[in-house]
C-alpha cells in the first residue's frame, strides 16, 4: 500500500534532480508528486490508478501554470549583449584620453582603450558611445 509520504519522497528525489541538471522540467513533476502526496493525506484510499493520474494532471498544471512565470523570471537583459561586449557599451559615457583631431581618438572604455571617431574634441572631454564598428567606437558628445 502507497502512503502520502511515498510521494513526498519522491517529490524530494526529484528536487535533487531539478538541482543537479539543467532545465526546470523535474520542479513541475515535484509540484505533481507534492500534491498527490496531499490528496493521499486527505484521502487514504485513493487507488494507485487515481494516485498515478493525479500526479499526471498536477503536473502538467504546473507545468502550464508555472512556466510562463519562470521563463520572464529567469530572463536579464544581460544575455542579449552576453557574447556581444562591443554593443553593451552603446549609451554609456567616457572620458577621452585623447583629443579627437580629423575625427579620431582615443578613449578610455573600463579597463582598455579604444580608438573613437567623431567630432573634434580636447581630451578628457566626456563623450557618448553611439555604435561600434569593427574596433572603433562612434561617439557624440555627452551632454
């Protein structure tokens, strides 16, 4: 004879397996196990076809339920700019250590330097990085 706890040691193997690989698809199927553990609580005589289609329906409800929640939980706006460092620095304001003369410069961007283009200005004048092409940044003065 199943007992609720049964269930709620499943749900906690399955935890241990939400944490141990990737993806959230055994946190639906712990939620499942969860509740069925419950309605077996409540209801003692519960047969292991109604148990086994209990399991089934809640987790596929948490399923539909849970995850729109999480997939704009786990979304930063870190990841669109991830494997592109050049267009992160779009908007931010540096300082140039060199002035710009004909439309080239230098600037000091975090730990580095980067050549710059626009117009001509003295050095340690703040500027505003518009794109990046290639290597080079395009500025604008800040104001």
């Amino acid at each position: 004879m199943i007992v609720f706890w049964w269930w709620w040691a499943a749900a906690a193997v399955l935890l241990v397996c939400e944490m141990a690989l990737p993806g959230v698809i055994f946190l639906f199927l712990a939620i499942g196990a969860v509740l069925t553990g419950l309605v077996l609580l409540i209801v003692p005589s519960t047969g292991l076809e109604i148990q086994l289609l209990i399991f089934a329906v809640t987790s596929v409800a948490a399923a539909l339920g849970l995850r729109p929640i999480l997939a704009t939980r786990l979304q930063t706006k870190a990841h669109a700019t991830l494997n592109a460092r050049a267009a992160a620095l779009i908007g931010q304001v540096v300082t140039l250590d060199e002035p710009i003369i004909n439309g080239r410069g230098r600037a000091r961007v975090a730990d580095g330097s980067w050549n710059v283009r626009g117009p001509d200005m003295v050095a340690g004048a703040e500027v505003r990085i518009v794109r990046v092409e290639g290597a080079e940044l395009v500025v604008e003065p800040a104001r």
